[in-house]
C-alpha cells in the first residue's frame, strides 16, 4: 500500500505519457517539472537536453524495444488502471538504484520491476486509443523490423536531401539567381545550410514530437534523414579550404563566420515562427480534440501499418535508386554534368546511416564516469571525419586529374560525405547549449568543431597541393 501511495504521488508531480507508436523509436520528454531533480544533476539534464536536440540514433531502438519510448515507464498498480508514467533516464542518476534483489528497482520509496515486466503487463488500451485493436496488432515490433523501418525512411529522405540541396545549388548558383559562387564567402551550399537550419526549427524541435505521434520514422526520416542531408557541413568546409588553398585566409574565416551567423539565426528564425504558428492553430475553432482525432486516425501504431509502411518505403527507395542508376549509367557514358548527382543519390544513403549509427555516442561522454556528456561526440565525429574524407578527395581529383575520378569522387563528396555531414543536426545542438545553463558551451562546441576540421582539412589538401604543385 505505501509502494502504491507512493507511486500516484510521483504521478501527479510527473507529466503522464503515452506511446505514440508501437516500438517507438524517439525518445520524448516527459518530465514538466524539474523541482524533483536535485541540484547536482542539472548538468546532466542540460547534457541530456542537448542529446535530445540533435540525431538520437540507433541508440533509441535498443531501448526502445523494451521500453516502449526509450525512457522506463513504470506502473503504480497495472491489474487496476492501467496508469502509465514515463521517468527520464536522467531521473534515474539522481533517484534510481539497484537493489540487492537484481529483480527491482528503487526509485525514491517507489519500488517497480524491470521494465520488461511492466510493460508485459500493462493492459493493452494504455498503448493504444484504439480499443477495438486486437493485441497482436499492438504487440511492440522485432528489433529487425525496427532497423528496417529506420533505414528506409533514412535513405528515402536522405536522397530526397541530396535532390533538394543540388536544386537549391542551382537556383541560388551562377547559373540562375547569382547569389552564390564557388571563391567567394558566399559558398554554393549557404542557402540549403540556411533552409535546412530554418526547418529544423520546425520539424526537427517544435513540430518533433507531434510528427512522432503520427510515426517516430517519419520524425526520424524526416530530421535525421532529409534535414540532415539537405544540409552539409563537409561541402561547407571543402569551400572555406579552397578560399585559403589560394591564399585567401581572410575570406575562409568570413566565410566559416558568415555561415555559422546565419544558420544559427535561421534555425532560431525557424522556431519562433513555428511556435507562432503553433499558436495560431490552437486559438482556431476546433482546438485540439480535432486535431487529436485526425492524429488518431493517421497514426502507425499497429503491426499492419508498420508493414504498410515498410513496403512504401522500400518501393519508393527501390524506384529511387533504380531511376538515379540508369540515369548514372546514361550520364557516366556521355560523361555529363549530372552523373555527380544520381552516383550521390545512389551513395548518400550510406552516409545517412553512418551518422545515424554515430548518433549513440550523443549524450554519452567519455569514459565509464561518462565525462563532456555536452557534447555530443556522435555528431562531432560525424562532421569532422567527412570533412576529413572530403579532403581527401579533392587532393584525389587535384592528383589523378580525369574526367571519370572527377565524376565519382566528386559524386562521393556530394552524397555519402554530404549526407554523413550537417549542420541542421549542429545547430540544433548549438542552440540547445545557448539556452542552457552554460551558454558558453555551444560556442565551444561549434568552434571546435570548426577549427578541428578545418585544421586537418589543411593538412590533407592544402599542404598536398601546395608541395605537389597540382
């Protein structure tokens, strides 16, 4: 009895949840009030804000498939009411420990079992707005289906990514608007880093969790995969070392300036527009019993959708490598200007999944005492190694000198470094350091990052070029 008094008390003081999707692979917040944690882990909530904000990654899946969200969930008295109360891991550092018994877990005076137990337990309509589902519709999705749900709407969005930031290159480039140029602080990819900051605003943090309630891939697919993609910080960097490869070192740190100034303004941009839009939409008629009744009606939470789902994306990115390979084939034999763009289309994918791959090093810090968990080292090395690769390839093309390396290194560069890099996912984590408790750290972050890749890229094509003479 005092288990179970104690449990509805840390109900009320804790924001009730529910999982949106069966197997739900994004990690949502869930704690509304913060004056439970104790002082000396405010660090790792902002370390934890931070993780949030940008790629999660595979690291969701594998705690997802037992807790249904990434973050226990404990039930107070599950044979009775079925109430369901979502616990942030991080409550867990300052709260939670292990008992002598393996088999329990403490939480203040509440006492629950592991979480595999809860939510086998649980009775079916805490996991579903639907009653008239069965439960083997509602049963939580192999982890196999899992990856495969992820991976798909990653490629899918990642070559949508891809397609978007070359249409962007064009209409901004020499060729239409004449806005951007390659020698010149305005570099090519300036205007996908600025939309793609813009809509990570919207998609990726304000709007995030109200698309998760209609499919956690479609968040995943839509942030991760298309904004992540559509955004680069490799071609960012490849630009300002061309600027400095001829001596112009000046416009390289304007260049490195300028662009961090106006994504970061783009992204802010972003999310107080979509929060007035926000507003907006609440003060119409109607409110949110509407809109809660047509995300009912849309949402992929039973077995049948998500296989429903699966076979889409798989015939959408089976249409899409299909058309961007014999378009390739055709482009690479006439040795045309576009075979760059379906060989991208065709790699990108991969360097989607390598970053989603990184993403579990987010959060997590150094070492087993787990220290700089602020930064998120998933998308530091994500970033810095593209750019590093990406250089590397531009001393290639420099080395060999041919029409066909020019083609497929320049193709590798736009897709799998493209997409293994970006600055949507950057931003995203700089502002959420810019509005924690240590404002300093996003530009630490963000400087570092810079300085670090471009340092190495300056070893790596620079320092060839100059002593080959290329």
């Amino acid at each position: 009895m005092d288990h179970n008094r104690h449990g509805h008390e840390m109900a009320s003081s804790l924001s009730f949840g529910r999982t949106s999707s069966t197997g739900s692979s994004v990690r949502r917040h869930s704690l509304n009030q913060t004056a439970l944690m104790p002082l000396n882990i405010d660090d790792n909530m902002d370390s934890e804000s931070v993780s949030e904000a940008g790629d999660v990654g595979v690291r969701a899946l594998h705690s997802s498939h037992y807790s249904l969200s990434g973050s226990l969930r404990f039930d107070s008295n599950p044979s009775e009411n079925g109430t369901v109360f979502p616990i942030q891991d991080t409550l867990l550092h300052g709260y939670g420990s292990l008992s002598d018994n393996p088999g329990l877990l403490h939480i203040g005076s509440l006492v629950a079992p592991p979480a595999v137990e809860i939510i086998s337990r649980a009775p079916i309509n805490a996991l579903s707005d639907r009653p008239n589902e069965t439960k083997d519709e509602l049963e939580p999705l192999p982890l196999w289906m899992e990856y495969c749900s992820s991976l798909t709407h990653l490629a899918v969005f990642g070559i949508l990514g891809v397609l978007t930031r070359y249409l962007l290159q064009k209409l901004f480039g020499p060729s239409v608007a004449q806005l951007t140029s390659d020698g010149t602080v305005l570099y090519l990819d300036l205007p996908s880093n600025m939309v793609g900051s813009f809509l990570m605003g919207w998609f990726g943090i304000v709007f995030k969790k109200d698309i998760s309630k209609i499919s956690d891939y479609l968040a995943i697919g839509l942030s991760t995969g298309y904004l992540g993609s559509l955004t680069t910080f490799s071609g960012w960097n490849q630009k300002m070392l061309d600027l400095s490869l001829h001596g112009k070192w000046h416009l390289s740190f304007l260049g490195f300036l300028l662009g961090l100034f106006l994504s970061a303004y783009s992204i802010i941009c972003g999310i107080e527009t979509a929060k007035g839009f926000r507003r907006l939409i609440r003060s119409t008629k109607g409110g949110s019993g509407e809109n809660s009744r047509t995300t009912n009606s849309w949402r992929v939470d039973t077995f049948k959708r998500h296989i429903a789902s699966i076979v889409v994306m798989l015939l959408l990115l089976g249409l899409l490598w299909a058309i961007s390979g014999t378009l390739l084939e055709e482009e690479f034999d006439d040795h045309g200007s576009e075979a760059q763009l379906w060989l991208a289309c065709i790699v990108g994918p991969a360097g989607v999944w390598i970053r989603w791959f990184l993403a579990r090093l987010n959060g997590r810090g150094l070492g087993k005492t787990g220290s700089l968990k602020w930064v998120p080292f998933g998308t530091l090395i994500a970033n810095v190694s593209a750019a590093c690769v990406m250089a590397a390839l531009a001393t290639t093309k420099k080395a060999v000198n041919s029409k066909n390396c020019n083609i497929i290194a320049t193709g590798i560069q736009f897709g799998l470094m493209g997409c293994l890099s970006t600055v949507s996912t950057l931003m995203a984590e700089f502002n959420a350091m810019r509005e924690s408790q240590h404002p300093w750290r996003a530009y630490a972050y963000a400087i570092f990052t810079i300085a670090l890749s471009f340092g190495l890229g300056v070893l790596i094509y620079d320092v060839p070029v100059w002593a080959k003479g290329y």
